[in-house]
C-alpha cells in the first residue's frame, strides 16, 4: 500500500488511472479525479501551450517533443477526458487549423493534408490514428491506408519506400496502439480487430523481444523501461498494448517478458526510469534515469496485476 500512496500523491493524470486500474474506485470517484487532469498539473499546463493556431511549438511535428504531435500524444497518454470543453477545444483547433505543413525538411505534396489526415508514414501514421480516435476526430481514410500496409509477417514498417520488405517492432507498435484506439472509439470492425491480431502475433513469434530466427534479444534497450516513450518500443509498452487489448496474459510466449517486468521492481516495490530518449520538452514528468519513476512503476503494477502476479 505504501507503493499506491505515492502513486496517489502524484499528478492527477496518474492518480485517476491509479484508482482505475489498481485500487478500483466507483466510477464517479475516478471520473472526479480524471476532471483535474484539465485544471491542474500536467495536463493543464500542456493545454495552456497550445497556441491560437492550434499548434504547440509552432510545428506539426519534429525530431523534438514539443510539436502539437506530442503534446497530444501526451495528452491521450495522460487521460484528458476527451469529452471535456478543453479536449473538445484543443482537438476542435488542431482539426480547424493544423496542417502537415512545416512537419518535414523538404516541400512534399501531403504538406496541405490537414493534422487528423494524416501523412505517409505508417509510425506517423498509426500514432495519428490513435490521438485522433481517442478526441473523437475522424480517422477512417488513415485506418483503410494502414490496413492496406500491413505486410505479410503481420506487422508495418516505416521503411518499406526505402526497400524495406519485413516489419519493425518500433513501426509496429505505433499502429496496434491506433488501431486498438479506433476500435474502442468505434465499436471494432472486424477487419480492424483482425490485423491487429495478426500484428500482435507477429510480436508475439518473437516473445516481444527476441528475433524469431535466433532468439537473440533483437535490442538490449527494449528491456529497458521509459515514459514518455515516444515513438521507441521497449518492452513494457509492448505488454501495456497486449493488457490494454485484452490479451491472453497466460499466453507462454509472454512467460518471460513478465518476469523481466517483475525482475525490475526495486527493493521498495517500484521501478525506475531507465531510459530517457534525448530531446527538448516541456517539462519533466520525472526526477531522471535511475530514479523512481510512479509512471513505470502504474505501468508494470497494472501489467503484473493482469498477469495475475
């Protein structure tokens, strides 16, 4: 319990989903708690950023973290009640008034695409489809161009213009998380619930962290944990995706990656933050790498708890 009331003692966006999914309060208890993520902390702060342009940072995305792309990624991930006057604001600005424009290096012709349509790259892609599906904006020319993209191991890849013919766990990632989102807005289409199946067996052939031909660990960063985690992949953002759709926590493929999970927990019963990925942000939402981290620590106890551990 010591461990859940320092995660309470924290910044709404963590407390409500701490009483979601571990000490499981009434509903009207945690919709009160989720309300102040709009007023207070971090999630007020990040609204108050965005400028009458509807952008933050003044871009549609970039190398940084500090483009309206992030900060609504942020915003999904710190659970702004999308039904909320400052949601519906802020998703209302970047739909009105954000285009793909400014978003790249050079001019190319899905500059003029307005924000929740989308570019070209399925990471982008499946990111946009996720914050779009979450504010209730509508995505459904994104969702039919990804499930057009969809390789034949069951996974994506940014990289397939360049040559790329098989999945990456990074692309990946990005899409199941979009298209679990549209079918939680939307009700699940069944060709929707089923690339994503496919797509989730394709991490699941590898254990989530292993290459299926060796069984090599495929990145030894993968098994380190972070928040934000941006567009990267580890391997608690793999098991978070897997809960969150429900998954078959029992599945033997996943025996191990749980134990790397509950192997991390310290001698105080959290976990650390290990992996910060460099670039500019607005604000910390932690004390930095090797230090208790209350976002890692919700995510792998909400994980263990699935997992009946």
């Amino acid at each position: 319990m010591a461990v859940v009331d320092w995660l309470l003692d924290s910044d709404p966006s963590i407390s409500w989903q701490v009483m979601r999914d571990l000490t499981q309060e009434q509903a009207d208890v945690i919709a009160a708690e989720r309300s102040r993520v709009a007023t207070e902390g971090w999630g007020a702060r990040l609204l108050a950023l965005q400028a009458p342009d509807g952008q933050w940072g003044g871009r549609p995305w970039s190398h940084d973290w500090t483009d309206t792309f992030h900060a609504l990624e942020l915003l999904r991930q710190l659970g702004l009640d999308p039904e909320s006057d400052q949601a519906r604001r802020a998703a209302g600005l970047v739909r009105e008034r954000v285009t793909w424009k400014g978003g790249a290096p050079v001019d190319t012709p899905w500059d003029d695409n307005r924000f929740f349509d989308g570019e070209v790259e399925p990471c982008i892609n499946g990111n946009v489809v996720a914050t779009g599906s979450y504010f209730g904006q509508d995505v459904e020319g994104l969702v039919d161009r990804l499930l057009r993209e969809q390789l034949p191991d069951g996974g994506w890849n940014c990289e397939v213009e360049n040559g790329a013919t098989v999945s990456s766990f990074g692309t990946t990632i990005n899409v199941l998380e979009g298209l679990l989102d549209h079918e939680l807005a939307q009700g699940g289409a069944p060709e929707v619930a089923a690339a994503r199946r496919r797509g989730e067996e394709y991490m699941l052939e590898r254990r989530l962290f292993r290459r299926k031909s060796t069984g090599e660990v495929i990145d030894p960063t993968w098994l380190q944990f972070s928040f934000p985690t941006w567009y990267f992949y580890d391997l608690l953002r793999g098991l978070e995706h897997l809960r969150a759709a429900d998954g078959n926590a029992a599945d033997p493929r996943l025996a191990e990656a749980i134990e790397i999970v509950e192997q991390r927990r310290d001698a105080d019963g959290r976990w650390q933050l290990e992996n910060s990925h460099p670039g500019q942000v607005y604000f910390a939402f932690e004390d930095g790498d090797g230090r208790p981290s209350r976002w890692n620590t919700l995510r792998a106890l909400r994980v263990l708890r699935w997992a009946g551990r």
